[in-house]
C-alpha cells in the first residue's frame, strides 16, 4: 500500500545523497529481503491471534462458536482458526500501512521518530507483508474447504475450495455470498496496485500515481469485509467498536491530505481559478473532501454512540448447518 509520490517524486530522479535502483526488479528484491523482519513479525502477530481464537474456541467463549455451534472443537478446525489469524493480521499491517503512507506525503508532524526514507522503507515493507497475509489469509481458507469436503474425491475437493475461495460469485451460502467477493476484490486490487510501484518508471509516475489512489479502497473493502464476515465483530460488543475506532485516525489523515495537498494543482483554490480539471474539477475535489468529513463525523458517532448495527449475541445457539454462516 504505497503512498503517492510528493513533488520530488514524480521523476525518476533520485533525491541528492539517495541511489535508486536502476529497475523495478532490483526494487522489488531489495524491499523483500528488507521486509523479511516485518514479516517475521507478522507471523509472530499471527501466532498470537490464532492462540488466542484457540483458546477462546476450547473453553466455549468463541463467537464463532455462538453463530456456528458445529465448529466447537479448535482441533478439528485448526485451520480455519489460523485463516482467521492471518486474516486479523492482514488486517493490522493494512491499518498500519496505509497510515504510513498517509504520513508520507505533504505536510507532516514536525517531530517525526524515523526520518522520511525510513518512514517509506518501512511503508513498502508493510504494503508487501499485507499482500502476502491476505494470500495466506484465502489460502487457509481453501485449505479448510478441502478438509471439509472429506466425502468427495480430491479433484473435487481441490475445485470446490478453489472455487469457493477465489472466484466470484461462486461461494452461494449465507453472509459470505457477499461477503466473499468484497474480499476477493480487495486481494485483486492489493496485488497489482502494491507491484506497480515497481514498474512505475515504465507506466510513467502519474499514471503510476492516479492508479495508487485506488489503494485505500482496499483498505475501505478490506474492513467492509471483517464487518460482515468476522464473527469476532458480529455482535454489538468492544471488539466491533475498536474495530470502528481504529478506522478514526485514518479519516482524520486522509481529511488533511484532501484539505492541504502536496501538489499545487491539487488545492482547491476556487471554482473558477483556472486550476486543472477546471470547474468539473474543482466540484469533484471539494466532493470527496465533503465526504470524507463525513465518515469522519459518522465515525465519530458510532464511537461515541456505541451504535453501529452490530447484532446481538444469540441467547441460545442456533441451528445452523456447516458452513451456513460464515466468519472472516
């Protein structure tokens, strides 16, 4: 999840005392040998969360449990639990890149900890863990659909859990008939629009760039997903309105990347000032920063409120075949 470039960055000159790579390829090999310790805490992250869904299942306290009762033995679904691991993971280093890139460009605080290279370093490494923790994320999902599929031969195993778990539309069953395909859109789009940093001296830094604001719909799908499919913050509970403050930070940064851009071209000015784009131009940028300051509003009132249609816990489990409902 990288960040827009600021005015420096559009050419593919380097900064005074900074080597760039000659290509996207070298790029991309050196930013995966730097990201191998975020990854590994990554995976230690994950560790974490899977004990704890484990635990939580094993002495009857899981949610998942209270909107799937079948699933009330962690050792058969081991698998499932570690999707969910990966998956809450996923979503962490998501937040945490998307805030890095958000710090990056324009105006920022004057007492930063890291200096800006670092602060980018560590954006990209974030942005290519991400990626790879939604991979892991469908995949043990498919993993736990070919366990479960026990009754059929392995082709068919191999090709429903594929089926179900990475083309659209074909998983028919409860929530996750729309909640799956909002998380495949948001691994779809992860994927190219996290690599394309790497060729962005071929498609050219602007359109490199144009196509780099379409990363936080990622993060927007990304969290559209956990709400619906993540029986963790199904109900009406701490867990969901954490889950709706951590998304504060991130609408306040992106008001005040919308309210002072980095480019010229980009600040509001008037509707007439003969900016670029003109008066269609100018109504779209004061738009989204309307919009913006409205989810931040709306943000702030779920918060507050504790409202935010979550449902409420069941007082009796329900009978649900396998598979039925469906968690992240």
């Amino acid at each position: 999840m990288l960040s827009d470039p600021t005015p420096d960055e559009d050419g593919a000159a380097a900064r005074p005392g900074e080597r760039r790579p000659p290509g996207g390829r070298a790029g991309l090999r050196g930013d995966l040998r730097s990201a191998l310790p975020d990854a590994t805490a990554a995976v230690v992250v994950t560790a974490l969360v899977f004990a704890l869904l484990y635990a939580r299942m094993e002495s009857g306290a899981s949610d998942t449990v209270a909107v799937m009762p079948f699933m009330d033995d962690p050792r058969t679904y081991w698998m499932y639990l570690l999707s969910q691991a990966f998956g809450w993971s996923a979503l962490l280093w998501a937040w945490g890149t998307v805030m890095l890139g958000l710090l990056l460009p324009g105006p920022r605080p004057a007492r930063l900890p890291v200096s800006r290279p670092v602060l980018e370093r560590w954006h990209r490494t974030t942005s290519l863990s991400t990626t790879a923790l939604m991979l892991a994320h469908a995949l043990m999902f498919a993993a736990e659909l070919v366990r479960y599929e026990s009754e059929v031969g392995w082709a068919k195993r191999l090709w429903v859990a594929f089926a179900d778990t990475f083309v659209p539309g074909w998983y028919d069953s409860g929530t996750g008939r729309i909640a799956i395909p909002i998380g495949q859109a948001a691994l779809y789009l992860a994927i190219p629009l996290g690599l394309l940093f790497y060729v962005r001296h071929r498609i050219g830094a602007n359109t490199w760039r144009r196509l780099h604001r379409f990363v936080i719909a990622v993060y927007v799908l990304s969290v559209w997903h956990t709400l619906l499919y993540g029986t963790n913050v199904w109900f009406g509970a701490w867990p969901r309105t954490l889950l709706w403050l951590l998304q504060l930070p991130i609408a306040v940064l992106l008001l005040l990347r919308l309210l002072r851009p980095a480019r010229r071209a980009e600040r509001l000015g008037s509707p007439g000032g003969g900016g670029r784009g003109g008066r269609p131009g100018w109504w779209l940028r004061a738009a989204g920063r309307v919009a913006v300051a409205a989810v931040v509003l709306g943000l702030l009132a779920v918060v507050v409120s504790g409202r935010d249609g979550g449902r409420d816990r069941p007082t009796h489990p329900p009978a649900t075949a396998p598979h039925e409902q469906a968690t992240e």
